[in-house]
C-alpha cells in the first residue's frame, strides 16, 4: 500500500513523511464502503490487459 501513497517528485516520499518527519500509522484505518476500481488505462496496453485495479475505501 505505502507505494501508492509516496510520490516520485516528493523523491518517493508522502507528504505526510515531509511535514512530519516520520511515517504514518496506518493501523487505525479501517475499510468501508463497497469495492471500488482504480481506472488503469493507458496508452501501451493491449485488449487482455486488465484496465482496472480493485480497490477499497480506506478512512478513521
């Protein structure tokens, strides 16, 4: 999960970890909501390619 959350022009950090210092404590989230899909489209795919990622709602 934490990939998803850091970004390559922050250097690969989240801007949690840049304000804060540290990382973040992702044991008080929980899922809810129904599943949901992430759109993974992009230009160099081809028809079998999955053109969507399963996701879940992640919050306090």
């Amino acid at each position: 999960m934490w990939e998803e959350v850091s970004s390559t022009i922050l250097h690969n950090k989240s801007p949690y970890q840049l304000l804060f210092d540290q990382d973040p404590d992702f044991n008080g989230l929980k899922v809810f909501g129904p599943l949901c899909f992430a759109s993974t489209i992009s230009s160099h795919m081809t028809k079998l390619d999955a053109s969507a990622k399963n996701m879940c709602f992640l919050g306090l």
